[in-house]
C-alpha cells in the first residue's frame, strides 16, 4: 500500500522509487502484484505518465486511510508500552470558552511527556467519577457543592448575562431585568440535571419571578443554538459570548455583574493524586494567577 501511495501521488515509477529509497524494477513488480491479487488495474499506463483508474482512485483513498490507521495503532501501541503519562481531566462546557484551552496550551508546553484526557460531564457525575477513579480532576460548576474530602481551587468567575435572539424585540435593550426576560419564552437547563436547584433559578427566586420556561438544554452550547433559532431567551456565562452562534445578542443583566456571577472550580481528591495530576494543578495555579482577570466578574472576556 505504501508503495501504491507513492507511485499514485507522484505519477511517475521513477520519482517514486527515488521516494521510496527502492530500485525501479521491484517498485513495477510490486505493483503489478497488487493488480494480480485484486484482480483490477489501479494504473493507466497507455500514456507517459502514470494515471489511476477509477478502481486505483478508490484504492488510493482507502489506502491512505489504512495506512492512517497503521500509524495511529503504532503510536498507541507504544505509547502503551513506554507507559506514558496521562491525567484525566472532566468538565463542564462552559470550561471550554476561556480559561480551558489556555491551561491546556501551557501544560503541554511545560510538561510535553504527559497526556491530557478530556471528558465533558455534567457537574454531579464528575465528583462521582472522581471518587470512583476515572478521572483525576474535574471542572464543574462552583454552586454544586463537593464532599468535605475533595479540595478545590477557582479558577474563573464570570458574569450572568442575558442571550436574546437578536433579532427579537429584546435585542435593542442596553441592559435587561430579570423580571422582564421571565416574560418571554425561556430556555434552561433541567433542574433535576443538578442535585440542588440551579444558580439560574435562584437568581429568578430571589428576584421573586419565575420564568416561562418552554425549551430544556442541558449543555450551554445547545442553549445557545436555541436560543439562535428564536425559540426562547437565556442566561449563560459572558464568556459564552466568545463562542456564540449568530442572531444570540448579548445583554447585561440589571442587577449588575459584581452581584449576579457564577465560578467555575477545579476539584480533586488530594489522597489519590498521580505526579501528572499534581504538574497539571501546578501548572495551573501560575496559569491563574498570570491571569487575575480569570477571577474578576468585572473584567472583560477576550
């Protein structure tokens, strides 16, 4: 297959034995050996250069894509048997849109030998994945609450803020109270997806209204998306504005962000940590602290 590669991708028996560090006469014979054994002519060889047929067009990409897979199963298999390093990393959606993919982007650079495993869940099933081992840290939701036997570090604080199709009638307001958004038709994610009440609705609780909910979304990202298609309003994290689909528009909530924000925290458990996971928590408590905006609801996201 390899050798197929080459004398299709460059058209010439010649350039590609040079290719292939191989004489010219075992190449021609290789191949006419393939043909034998699939019983079709991958090569036109009526003219001077070398052409694929229709069947060698079909091979060519399922060959690449073998060899793909060849060299993915090599890098796996060694990696197993060098028992490289890894540390397994939950989250939660929102993680996504700011500080995550910085944290990631410095811990390889740091430590290049160790892998990070991704796994996005929600806040309740990584305390319980942690505890039973399958992950090492997680990034949930600051409002859940944890076992007293994990520890905790925050590592973003973002404001509340209103998402409205924009081309809604809401879209022109500079600024939006929660009384007015539970007016319109509401987007939230399902109570029962979280072991207490959800910081959304104890932000209308406490406003004394309750919205009108028509449309559940578990994940921020689906709730954008419907929110997009005219079929409700919502509220997210400021940061969501860093990956909004079109027609979302933005709205500072009334209240103000210094009251109404939300935190994201890493959480482990300290007995059971492996030396990839303390280098991944070191890194990123300097991650954090390079970046006290991380940490200010006020400050703005970019």
């Amino acid at each position: 297959m390899r050798q197929f590669v080459a004398v299709a991708e460059e058209r010439h028996f010649g350039r590609a034995a040079a290719r292939l560090n191989m004489a010219q006469p075992p190449l021609s014979q290789s191949i006419q050996r393939l043909e034998a054994e699939l019983g079709v002519d991958l090569l036109d060889r009526s003219r001077r250069a070398v052409d694929l047929t229709p069947a060698g067009a079909i091979f060519l990409r399922e060959a690449r894509r073998t060899l793909q897979l060849a060299e993915v199963a090599i890098r796996m298999t060694r990696r197993v048997a060098v028992k490289a390093p890894e540390v397994r990393i939950s989250f939660i959606g929102p993680a996504l849109y700011q500080v995550l993919p910085g944290l990631l982007m410095r811990f390889r650079q740091e430590q290049p030998a160790i892998e990070a495993r991704l796994f996005e869940h929600a806040s309740t099933d990584q305390i319980t994945g942690i505890s039973q081992g399958k992950f090492d840290i997680g990034i949930v939701s600051g409002s859940i609450g944890w076992p007293d036997e994990f520890e905790a570090m925050v590592i973003e604080r973002t404001s509340f803020v209103a998402m409205v199709p924009a081309d809604g009638p809401l879209a022109d307001h500079s600024s939006i109270s929660l009384a007015e958004l539970a007016e319109n038709p509401f987007v939230l994610p399902p109570v029962s997806h979280h072991v207490n009440p959800t910081e959304l609705m104890q932000l209308f609780e406490h406003e004394g209204v309750v919205p009108r909910v028509t449309q559940e979304a578990m994940q921020t990202n689906t709730l954008m998306g419907l929110v997009a298609a005219g079929l409700g309003c919502g509220i997210a994290p400021s940061t969501a504005a860093l990956h909004a689909p079109r027609n979302v528009k933005f709205i500072p909530l009334a209240r103000g962000p210094a009251t109404v924000s939300r935190e994201l925290a890493m959480i482990w458990l300290p007995g059971s940590l492996s030396k990839a996971a303390i280098a991944l928590l070191a890194t990123a408590g300097a991650y954090i602290a390079d970046n006290p905006q991380f940490l200010d609801p006020l400050a703005p996201v970019s």
